[in-house]
C-alpha cells in the first residue's frame, strides 16, 4: 500500500461491530495474529453489553470504511487494572457496560494491531494517539493506560542470569543503537508512554508474553507525551554509549547487549 494512501481514524460503534457481517468479519480480519495465537477471550468485551466500558478505533481508506487496516480498543475501570485476566472472568465493579461512557477513571488501550497491508505508515502510534484524543474529547478527566503483553520476553529472559531475568529482559537488553529487544517497548514508549509496570502471572492465553502483562501510563497532555519522548530518546542513546564503550555484555553473539541501569527512572513510571 502505498504511503500517501487517504486513510481516515475514529471511532467504530460497537452496534455496528455487532450488526454489520462485512465490518464484523474485516474486524476479525484485524484480530488473526492474536487469533491464530490463541489470544480470542477477549473478543468478548467487544460488544454493546460487554462485561466493561469499551471503544474501538479503527483506520480504513476513505473508499472502504468497512475494510479496516487496524484497530485499537480502549476497556475502562475505575482504576488502573492489575492482571489482564480479571477483564475476562470478572465484571466492571461500578456495574457498566460495554456501551457506557464514563469520564473519570481509566482508559486501558488493548489489541494495538495493523493490518499487513497497512505495513509502512506507522498506523500503530497513529492509532494510539487517535485513543488519546478520543479521551480528550470523550473522558477528558481520564487516565490513560495500556495492558500490552510483552511478546519475545520468555525467549529473551530465557538468556539471562540473575534475581530478576524478567525485569532485565524489559529494561535491560538492548540491540547496537540501544533500543529495547522487545517490540512493544518500542512502540509505546517511542509514542510518549512510561512502563508502569511488570504484571506477572495476568494473562493465561498469552504463552507468548510468558503470561507477563505491561502496563504504560500515557499523559493526555500532548506536550507532556513530547518531552517525554524526548527523555526516552536521551535513554536510548545513554545505552548506545555504553555499548559502544563496551561496558555491558553481550548475548546471542553480539545481536543484543545487556546494559547497565542507564538512568531507568526516565523512563518507568515512579
């Protein structure tokens, strides 16, 4: 798909999703990774009657609304949810539902996913700040959250030694120009986010993850999400130093490094 392709971000009824087979089956469509993985239970928030408050942003081409290029859904609670799996097997506390709107509270982004045809036109940050705004429009005495299963981690803790080889494989394994090995990292705090926390033991349908759960805290404040991509810039390159000054040890033949604490607290929520 090319670049310049006229591409239009908002929001999805969860009506529609419902009641309309060619957009509910494009949204499935969106969902096959997570599918394919095994990762469906929560397909089941997705509805008008939902066991949580839920919103889904889509991207399509201006020509092909019901052909969607990628999604991401926002699930509310009262506060900042701890384990994943509590969205699946327990109901909102407050008694809302799908189609509620609340405006305090919490906004948790889940399923941040592109379609591959939409590869090259960095729809996943696009989509996450649509969230964003949507909440400034929407929830505007919000807080926003993501709960991102940290996908590759069980692989890269799996070449660690120490107390803690899952906190070290999220902060502490970087490739040559210092960046973290795993992808969802990259994402959300390249968008602005910190990690806020490490949640082990919060999804039992994601083997990929090692079942660990990372939760980022996102201001809505755009000009706070800009300085602080700007911290977690002076981060990155803080570790490419020390890489380069070969202080930090190397792992699978050189492809990723094992960094010192290069000022951490940059970018992890205190």
């Amino acid at each position: 798909m090319a670049p310049h392709v006229d591409l239009v971000l908002g929001e999805v009824r969860l009506i529609d999703l419902q009641e309309n087979a060619s957009l509910r089956a494009s949204f499935l469509d969106v969902q096959a990774p997570w599918i394919a993985a095994g990762v469906r239970r929560w397909l089941g928030l997705v509805r008008t009657d939902g066991a949580w408050p839920v919103f889904v942003l889509a991207a399509w081409q201006s020509d092909a609304p019901t052909r969607l290029l990628g999604t991401v859904v926002g699930v509310w609670a009262p506060q900042p949810i701890g384990r994943f799996d509590d969205l699946l097997e327990t109901e909102c506390p407050d008694g809302l539902r799908g189609a509620a709107r609340p405006q305090d509270g919490v906004w948790h982004f889940v399923a941040a996913t592109v379609s591959p045809q939409a590869e090259g036109l960095n729809l996943g940050r696009r989509l996450v700040g649509a969230a964003l705004d949507w909440m400034t429009l929407h929830a505007p005495n919000a807080r926003a959250r993501t709960l991102s299963p940290a996908v590759g981690l069980p692989g890269v803790a799996a070449l660690l030694h120490g107390t803690d080889p899952i906190r070290d494989a999220v902060l502490h394994v970087a490739n040559a120009q210092g960046q973290p090995a795993l992808d969802i990292l990259r994402l959300h705090l390249g968008a602005g986010a910190t990690l806020e926390a490490i949640l082990r033991e919060s999804r039992r349908d994601e083997a990929r993850s090692g079942h660990v759960t990372l939760r980022f805290a996102y201001d809505v404040d755009t000009a706070s999400r800009e300085a602080q991509k700007l911290r977690y810039k002076a981060w990155l390159e803080r570790r490419a130093r020390q890489i380069a000054a070969g202080s930090v040890t190397a792992l699978q033949d050189g492809a990723l490094w094992q960094v010192e604490n290069a000022q951490d607290a940059e970018v992890t929520a205190a």
